[in-house]
C-alpha cells in the first residue's frame, strides 16, 4: 500500500501566502528559489528556521502545477479560480504577467518581484545567492504604448545595476510571449 503524499499547505494572508511548516519552507526554496525565509533577506541555501512567503503568483504557480494547497483562516480551502479572481484584483494585467512568470519557469530561470528595478520581474539563471539576476523584464501587450523615452530610461536603470533589459510581448490569445533584449553600448 502506497503512502499518499499530503501537498504543503500555503496561507493566504492579505496579499501573501506563507509557508508555515519550516521543512516544507526549506524544500520549496531549495527545489526553485520560491518565496523568502521570512526575516531573512539574503538566504544563504535552505538552511533556515523561519517560515517563507510567497507573493500571489508564485502561490498561484505552484498551487496550479499541484505543488501545494492555499487556504485561508482555520484550513479554509481557496480554489484556483478563487486564488486567480485575487490575483486579478492585486496586479495590473495580471493574466499576461503569469504568461511569462509561467514560461521563465518552466525554462528553468529563477523568478523573482522586480519591483526594486522598477519592472515586473528579476530573472536568475541559477538563484539568488548563488548568481545575480542577469535580467530585468518588463511585460507588455501588443496595444501598450511604450516611448522610446520609457525604453531609454529603463535601459539606463537597468545598464546602471549591470542587467539586460527585457520586454516581454505578450500574446494572450496565442499564449505566446516574445522576448526583446536591449543590448547598451558605446561607440
């Protein structure tokens, strides 16, 4: 008789999903970078005492692959729809933004918040502490008006901390997104 595997239970809590059982914290930063040990902002490896929070795509991620299982309050089940009806409501464009989270994730970058670079995503090749993100990446839509004064000053910012910048086109229909890196240099 086989062991059925019980999925780590995630908590919603506002607009994050923690983590409150410590090894299956651990396995989850260690299989994929999800998350950050709560407290700690530069983990060094798994080896943490400390919960790990998730923001709403990363829970709604691993929730959708069947990695773990989001409640809220006193073991409250909330489904998938339920957990896609608050990501809508929490991020702009939201739908578009998991397009690519979704297909950085699946060609095995590390996926991280942006939102200290001034873009949607951070993306590692190997994982934080272990390499820095290479990439900065900035997702928009076929009809999104984007300046060249908004391009420049992206690139800037992103030369600036030693990043490529990332546009992200995104196709919903399709379900495809291209990718178009700015490469800055002098003459």
């Amino acid at each position: 008789m086989s062991k059925r595997v019980q999925k780590p239970l995630g908590e919603l809590v506002e607009n994050r999903i923690i983590i409150w059982d410590i090894e299956e914290s651990r396995r989850l930063f260690k299989e994929g970078f999800y998350g950050k040990p709560v407290g700690i902002a530069k983990p060094k490896g798994a080896d943490f005492d400390a919960p790990l929070i998730l923001d709403l795509i990363e829970g709604y991620y691993l929730a959708k692959i069947g990695r773990i299982k989001i409640h809220k309050g006193e073991k409250k089940k909330v489904s998938l729809k339920a957990m896609e009806k608050i990501c809508n409501q929490e991020y702009v464009d939201f739908k578009e933004k998991f397009l690519v989270y979704k297909k950085l994730r699946e060609a095995n970058y590390v996926v991280t918040p942006g939102i200290k670079f001034g873009c949607d995503f951070a993306v590692y090749e190997h994982g934080p502490g272990i390499d820095h993100a290479p990439y900065l990446v900035q997702v928009v839509k076929p009809d999104d008006d984007i300046t060249a004064t908004s391009i420049v000053l992206s690139g800037r910012l992103a030369t600036t901390v030693r990043k490529q910048f990332i546009l992200a086109l995104v196709d919903i229909k399709q379900e495809r997104v291209n990718f178009l890196s700015f490469d800055w240099w002098r003459a």
